[in-house]
C-alpha cells in the first residue's frame, strides 16, 4: 500500500484495538500496579478476549509499556512536524518540546505516576528503555531533512534524537527525586546540547 493510499478498515480496526489493549494497560496498571494487573483484567477492560490479547502482544508489560509510551510518541512526532523549515534541526526540536511543555500540567500526576511504574517493573523498564529507540528513530526521520551537507549514513540526526530522549530521561528522573517544573528541566537539558554544523 502505498503512502498516499488510505489504511483498509481492517489495518484500522488493528490499529485501534491495539490502541484500546494498551489504553487499558496503562491504565489499570497506574491504578493497582503492574505486578496486581493481569493479562484478563487488561483483555476485559479493552472488550476483548484473551486470545485476541495475545495476537497483539506476548506480555502485559509490553501492552503497560505501549500504552505508557505510545500516546506521547505520536504528539511528539506531530510537534516535530509542525515546526517551520526554516529552522535548525535543535531549534525544531527544542520548539517541538515547547509545545508539549503547555500540556504537562495538565497530566503532571499521571507522567508522575507512569515513570514510577516503569521503575518498579524490571520488565517494564526494559520495554520502555525499547520504546525510548522509537522515539529516537521517529525523531530523526523527522529532523534528518534539516541537516545540511548530509551525506550517506549520515550520524547526526539519530544523534541528536538519542541525545535529545535522553535529556528527557535526565529531567524526568531530576522532577521525581527533586520536583521543580518538568518543562523547565527538559527545556534547560535540550538548550545543553550542541550541534555543530558542517
């Protein structure tokens, strides 16, 4: 299929089912924790059997860790789009986060509690250590066309997305132990980062 063709409504209905099982994880999980959440409280709540569960993913970390990452993975990409070309592939960036900063209030208590939840869950840690690399490799598909002077293999743009997410990690991990203003943490960690231009 190609890009310009429309998704079938069978990739759709996928789609959305996916979406929902990991909704539910995430959910239920922040709510009891992912050690108390089962794999049929989770196909119950997303209105599917467990077999259809597990045509979607082997664990219930996996769908907590989806569900945890996912929404955001999309409203990140969608900034990063938005942003005018004319900018620089960190002033894209950086902007990008500016953005979102307006919505963390807003779901400050849940970002609270979704980061403590990966921290208690090994499992779930090394899911969303896994999510992180699709951030990584959605950021800069997204950045790359901003690089002057690329060449083949180009390391720049998957650099600055990896440095980029880890800021992220550094001031998530900064507001949970310290407090303090999230936006403010992840504006100051991406205003850091240098990138020199060829």
């Amino acid at each position: 299929m190609s890009q310009s063709e429309p998704e079938s409504l069978a990739v759709r209905k996928r789609r959305a089912t996916n979406a929902r099982i990991a909704a539910s994880a995430a959910r239920l999980a922040g709510r009891q924790g992912v050690a108390t959440t089962t794999v049929d409280q989770i196909a119950a709540d997303a209105e599917v059997g467990r077999a259809t569960f597990f045509r979607y993913y082997d664990t219930k970390e996996s769908a907590v860790a989806e569900g945890i990452t996912g929404p955001w993975l999309t409203l990140v990409t969608e900034a990063i789009a938005r942003q005018p070309g004319d900018l620089s592939p960190k002033d894209a960036l950086v902007a990008a986060f500016g953005e979102l900063a307006a919505e963390f209030p807003a779901h400050a208590g849940q970002i609270r509690e979704l980061a403590r939840l990966t921290r208690s869950s090994p499992t779930l840690n090394a899911w969303t250590a896994q999510a992180y690399q699709r951030y990584e490799h959605a950021i800069a598909e997204l950045l790359t066309p901003r690089f002057g002077g690329r060449t083949e293999h180009d390391p720049r743009p998957r650099l600055l997305a990896a440095v980029a997410m880890a800021a992220v990690r550094i001031s998530l991990d900064d507001w949970i132990d310290h407090g303090g203003a999230l936006p403010d943490l992840i504006h100051r960690a991406l205003d850091a980062i240098t990138v020199e231009p060829r």
